[in-house]
C-alpha cells in the first residue's frame, strides 16, 4: 500500500490512510473558531425577524389568493360566455 503525504486546510501534514478522520477534526475545531466570531442576533431581534417572516408570508399568501381568485372568476366568465 502507498500512503501520500498530503496537508490539512491549516497546513498540518498527514498519512491519506487518516485523512478522513483528520479533516473531519480538523473540519470541526475550524468551525468551532469561526462560530465564536460570528454576531448573532440577541434574543429580541430573533423573535422579532421571525415574527416579520411570519407576518410577511400570510400578507403574501392572502395576495396570491386574492389574485388566484380573481383570475379564476375571470377564466370562468371567459368560458362560460
């Protein structure tokens, strides 16, 4: 068997025999860091963005009713006279 040195996203070389279960790691500890910079959002802003969402979707859904409901009476007066 040959085993190819190959090197890590940080640059830590390693046997290919291993180098699933060391990206996997090494995957993971970068992820971690990174999450620490991330800026989440407090709690108020969060349940604020979710009730927009929220709010936002029914008005778009009642707008694509109304609209679907006004073209179906439209089709209907069109086919049946």
């Amino acid at each position: 068997m040959v085993y190819y040195m190959t090197t890590s996203p940080s640059g830590a070389a390693f046997n290919n025999k291993n180098s699933y279960t060391m990206k996997l790691t090494e995957y993971i500890k970068e992820t971690r860091g990174e999450m620490k910079h991330v800026n989440w959002p407090t709690r108020s802003q969060a349940v604020n963005y979710t009730l927009l969402v929220v709010v936002l979707s029914a008005v778009a859904a009642l707008i694509l009713a109304l609209a679907d409901h006004v073209f179906s009476m439209g089709i209907e007066k069109v086919i049946l006279n």
